[in-house]
C-alpha cells in the first residue's frame, strides 16, 4: 500500500508539472524542478531508493540522448566556437567562485576548491531538454549550445579529478575501455540494429541501456561519473541514429514521460527553503559569483566569435545553467568531509537555483524564434564572405 501511495505522490507531482508547463508555456524540465521544491518543503515526499534509481537513470539516458543530437559534420564545423565557449565556461566560474568562497565567506581553501568546482558546471540535462520542448535540438545554434555544455562540463570532471580524485587502476582501465571501444562502436552498433529489425520486444532499446549501464559501472568504478561515458557514447553514434530516428524517437518519448521528471522533482526537493534563508547571504554571493562570471566570460566570448546579439545572450544564459555535475561535486565534497552539510546545503541550493533563473530568463526573453534560429548561420557565411 505504501509503495503504491508514493508512486501516485510522485507520478501526480510529474503530471502537474506536464499541466503547468503546458498552461504557462514554459520548459516542462523547468516547472518540474520548482514543482519539486514546493513539495519537497510543504508535502515532503519520500526520496525511495527506486526513486534515486529512476532518477539516476534519467540523468544517465537524457545525457546519451543530448549527445547523440551532436553529428561529427556539425561538431567539425563548430569545434573552435565550441571548446573556447566550453572552457570559458568552465575556468571563469570556477575562479571566481572559489575566490568567493575563500574571500568572502571565509571557507577554508579545499571547501573553496569545492565550491569553484560546483558553480563551474552548466546542465546538459536541462539545456537538451530544453532545446527538444522548442526544437532548437534541430538546429545548428542548439547542437552549437549543446557541444560547449560538454565541454564544459568534462572540464569540471577534469577539475575533480586533477584537485581530489586518487586515479587509480580501475580509473585508467575505464580509460582504457572508452578508448578502444568508442572507434568501432558505430560499427557495431549499425550492424546490431540491421539485424534486431524493430522487434516489438525493442532488443534496440535494451541493447543501449545495457551499453549505458556498463559504461556507467566502469565509470563510476574509476572515480568518474555514469553521465560522462553517456555523453561520449551518445556523440560517437550520433551519426548511426540519423538512419534510425524512429529508435531515437521511442527512447526519447520513454525518457522524457518515465524517467525525467523524477531527476528534475527529485532535484527539486533537495531545496530547503529554510537552509536558503538561513544562509541567504552566502547564497546570494556564490550565486552572483557563477552569474557573473559566466556572463563576462561567454557574452564577450560570443561576440568575438561573431553569434549574432539575442543568440549570444541566450546562449549565455542557458550556459549559466547548472545541475547534474553540480550536486555531483558537492555531494563529493561532503562524503570526504570536504565541506560541512551547511556548506552543502548552500551550494546545492546556489546549483538548482541556477537551473530555473537563467533558464527562465533564456525562455522569456532571448530564445531564438522563427528566422532568428538562422542567424547564426547568416553571421558565419557573412563573415566567411568577407574574407579576401
């Protein structure tokens, strides 16, 4: 009875958010963080053990899926535009939130190096579920977007892993693997999918999920994290899934109704509203600190590399964005008696926070609409037809 009771609370906390985002118009993966944090603070639904499962796995295959949007022509045509935005992205956050921490708020400087690492982070997750509820997946300002979130984020783990992270034999065997395995996979992945023919049993599916699962045990074995192999293995067959879109589409209706909302709800209730104001004062000054450092990085940035003005600033803004490797490193910080709960506490709520306001702002004001989705375009064959 009481299984049953929590899986009504939950799945009415996601179908509430599908009717919210649907009556006001804005990113679903958004209402279901805020939707969280109302109930996490009034209603207090219980975090299960198969809640954190769902969610994990939610985290896991939204992750797969933003990287598979990224095909090799579109990654060859923006790489340049993509690594400068994705380690500014990464280094001018960090920087200024471990000086703020330090500076500011007094933390010692292992907490502060915690602290730079998790405002460092943007959030694959809410960008790509964000960029499929508007279509910009499609495009090539979303797949643009998309690919600097990733290389932003592998410099957060890289940042971990070089400050904290002991690399030891199962770390350089997850290496290992990733590198040998990662070139034929396509290969095999193509001629796994000609044979499975669209079982009603979906071999396709649970072939991927299989792959995702084992890469995220090695990964997780190694000091790493599940969602970075995910993102990796989704790039490398992203080229294999434009001849099988109806599979990407089934695995993205299956992940998007079953497993998302409980990464975004239970994200959400992680808030306390009590611990924010509580410590509204440090959370106010980390929070600037990310926002402002991710703007005065990537706006200029964006301008330099020629992103036509609205574009830029939407770009800015949803690479503000932060979640998954966020709470990740606090969490990190905490199990190793890094930082104290109460400095966990306000860097998980600076993290969510940052998910919903630069997303919400994004949304409202900047996203690119109708021709605006081909300006950026526009701007690269303008500025290449000026060249001598």
């Amino acid at each position: 009875m009481e299984l049953w009771a929590n899986v009504c609370i939950w799945f009415g906390l996601a179908f509430l958010a599908s009717l919210i985002s649907l009556k006001i118009g804005l990113s679903v993966a958004l209402v279901e963080l805020v939707v969280g944090i109302a109930a996490g603070n009034w209603f207090h639904p219980v975090v299960t053990d198969w809640v954190s499962f769902l969610a994990s796995v939610g985290a896991v295959v939204l992750t797969f899926l933003a990287g598979a949007e990224l095909e090799s022509k579109v990654l060859k045509q923006y790489w340049k535009e993509s690594i400068i935005l994705g380690i500014i992205g990464c280094a001018a956050p960090f920087g200024l939130g471990l000086a703020a921490a330090h500076g500011l708020l007094g933390w010692d400087l292992r907490a502060s190096q915690i602290a730079g690492i998790a405002l460092s982070t943007t959030s694959v997750a809410v960008v790509y579920a964000v960029m499929v509820e508007t279509g910009l997946n499609e495009t090539p300002v979303g797949k643009l977007i998309l690919a600097a979130c990733f290389i932003n984020d592998l410099g957060t783990v890289i940042l971990l892993g070089l400050i904290f992270t002991h690399f030891g034999a199962w770390f350089y065997g997850f290496a290992a693997v990733m590198v040998l395995v990662l070139p034929v996979l396509p290969r095999i992945t193509r001629w796994l999918l000609k044979r499975m023919n669209s079982h009603p049993s979906e071999p396709e599916v649970r072939y991927l999920l299989l792959l995702l699962f084992g890469a995220g045990l090695l990964a997780s074995k190694g000091g790493s994290e599940a969602v970075l192999p995910a993102y990796l293995i989704g790039m490398v067959l992203a080229d294999t899934f434009l001849q099988s879109k109806e599979l990407v589409r089934r695995l993205r209706a299956s992940t998007f109704a079953f497993l998302t909302p409980f990464y975004f709800l239970k994200a959400g209730s992680l808030v306390s509203l009590k611990a924010v104001w509580i410590s509204i004062g440090a959370v106010l000054v980390l929070f600037v600190a990310k926002s402002a450092a991710k703007f005065l990085g990537l706006w200029p940035a964006g301008r330099f590399l020629g992103i036509r003005s609205k574009v830029n600033f939407y770009n800015t803004f949803m690479m503000s964005t932060g979640l998954t490797f966020g709470t990740i490193s606090a969490l990190y910080g905490l199990k190793n008696g890094i930082i104290t709960r109460e400095q966990y506490s306000v860097l998980v709520v600076v993290v969510i926070l940052t998910a919903i306001i630069p997303t919400l702002i994004a949304q409202r004001f900047f996203e690119p609409k109708g021709e605006e989705r081909l300006q950026f375009m526009l701007e690269r064959k303008e500025s290449k037809g000026r060249k001598p």
